[in-house]
C-alpha cells in the first residue's frame, strides 16, 4: 500500500473543514481535479470526527436509486427503519432523527462523495435536507464532495447554499519529495535510485497529482522488480505516464 502523506494542501483543506464546522455551515463543497485525494481525505477526516463523537454519515454512491440511498442515510443516523420502509417512510425517519439530533445539540454533518454521479432524485433530497436540517440552527452541516470538472455544471441549486468552497491544491515538487521519500521507505526493496531531476518529471508528468504520483512510483518499482532500471529517469517516468494515459 502506498504511504499516506499529509501535504500542506491536505492540511488546509482539513483546516478550512474544520472552519465550516465550526461555523455550522449549511453546505461545504470540497472540490478539485481527479485524483488530488478528496475520498482519501473524506475517508480519514470522517473517521477522526467520529472518534471524538460526532455523527458523520458518509455516503459514497449518490448516483444509487433513491430508496438506497436513503436507506443508507437512515441507517448510518441510527433512524428507526426497517427492510421494508418505503422511501416516504425512510426521509420522514431521517427527519426525526435529525431532529432529535439537533434538540440533543448533538453536531451532525452528512457528508456525499462523488456529487458529480448524483441522480436527479437524489440531488432533490441533499437540497431538501440542506434547506430545512443544516445551518447553524439545526446544528448540521452537509459536505459535498465533487470533482472539479464537473463543479460548473453540478446543481445550481446546491451550489447556490454553498457558504463554503474548499479546493485540494495539487502537489508541490517539495511534496513530491516527500512523499517518495516515504513511498521508498516503504518499499525498500528493490532499492530504486531518484535525483531532483526525476522528481521535478514526476511532479511535471502527474501535474501534482497524489494518485498519478503513486501509480508512477508503483510502475516503476514493478520494472525494477521485473530486473529493468533501479535508477528511476524523467525518460522513464515519461514512459510510464505515457502507458497510463
């Protein structure tokens, strides 16, 4: 598995979602290219709030059908649903359980990954929940997750309660460095060979993205293991992103 790396870019944008919770932002949109690691930060942020205690339903599949998808939201709020509840009967559940949430001053925040897949249906339940449960009153806050191609043409009507946008910056070279320190830590055999040079290309050739970093590196420790070059090249790191592309 590849090293996780807590970039500078990673670190605000932790920060400034920890600022809308504060605040008790209605609606949060984390945003950036494919690959620059929201999941990755979604997934972990979500597990340290929900070790200090607060509710953090995560919902990865939006474009799923409607009665799924709030399936899945009812039963991560502990709502009182069975096998057979009907989609009215699973958003009514959803509302009281909120409800009491709120009544208990207990934080919630609901948080959807990959908006950009999200059904019709599914976009009105988000904007429901986030008009009449979210918002400093109601002591919820939804985070939407999208990428950052699709944000423009993503639904206006969300966009528009957004009070916050945070944007996960690409990698720096420095970051880059960093991280393949790590990466190769990790994986000390076969021992593979990188100057500033090769850095700066793999930066270059992933444009600083975390999951195309993390594919090179990978490439190229396989062609070491295959007995090919241990010396990893901006020649070879054009290759590889060439074969991933």
């Amino acid at each position: 598995m590849s090293p996780f790396f807590e970039s500078p870019a990673y670190l605000e944008a932790v920060a400034r979602l920890e600022y809308a919770l504060q605040r008790r932002d209605r609606v949060a949109i984390l945003t950036g290219p494919m690959g620059s690691g929201k999941s990755t930060l979604l997934e972990k942020w979500t597990a340290q709030q929900r070790r200090q205690g607060l509710i953090v339903p995560y919902l990865k599949t939006p474009g799923t059908f409607e009665h799924d998808f709030l399936w899945e939201l009812a039963t991560q709020l502990k709502a009182d649903v069975g096998m057979t509840s009907t989609p009215a009967e699973l958003w009514f559940q959803i509302r009281e359980q909120l409800t009491a949430y709120s009544l208990e001053q207990r934080p919630v925040v609901v948080v959807v990954d990959h908006v950009e897949e999200i059904a019709r249906e599914t976009a009105d339940i988000l904007l429901s929940l986030a008009r009449m449960h979210c918002g400093s009153e109601a002591n919820s806050t939804l985070l939407l997750s999208v990428d950052q191609k699709y944000l423009h043409s993503f639904d206006i009507r969300l966009l528009k309660l957004a009070d916050l946008k945070i944007e996960l910056e690409a990698w720096e070279p420095s970051d880059v460095a960093h991280y393949t320190a790590a990466y190769m830590a990790e994986h000390p055999e076969p021992t593979l060979e990188i100057d500033e040079a090769a850095i700066e290309a793999v930066s270059r050739y992933s444009e600083g993205l975390p999951r195309v970093i993390s594919q090179i590196l990978d490439l190229s420790r396989l062609a070491a293991e295959a007995g090919q070059s241990e010396t990893i090249t901006p020649e070879s790191i054009e290759a590889i992103r060439e074969e991933l592309l």
